[in-house]
C-alpha cells in the first residue's frame, strides 16, 4: 500500500510507466489548491438543483416532470 501513501513516488511510477508505453506522453498533475471557491451564484444554484433533485425524488413511480430551473 506504499503507493497510496507516498503521492511523489507514485506519480514517478505512473510516468515512468506511460512514458515507456507510450513515448512522449506528458503527465500533467494538478493541486486541489488551485482550483478557485464557488461565488455566492453558483452555490445559489448548485442549492437550488438539490432541493430540485430531492422534490423529484419523492414523486410517485411513473410521473413525468419538466424541470426549467430558470435556464
């Protein structure tokens, strides 16, 4: 389980792996660091599509919904 545990050894593994499979193959690695925070608008909306999906959830086996969700 050394692999789970140790990311920069395994990320060398993986790429010695493809790099010998498939020549000139890049790896690319990201850090969940960059990844920006939602704005207040898109947890506004990502809000409203759960309560969608849980009203849809409790409808009766069968029934046919649209859902517009203002798009």
């Amino acid at each position: 389980m050394y692999y789970k545990t140790n990311w920069a050894w395994r990320l060398a593994h993986e790429k010695t792996k493809l790099q010998a499979k498939y020549p000139g193959y890049q790896v690319l690695s990201s850090s969940s660091e960059r990844q920006k925070v939602y704005s207040a608008e898109e947890i506004e909306q990502i809000t409203m599509y759960k309560k969608v999906d849980s009203l849809i959830g409790k409808l009766p086996a069968g029934s046919s919904v649209h859902t517009d969700c203002g798009n």
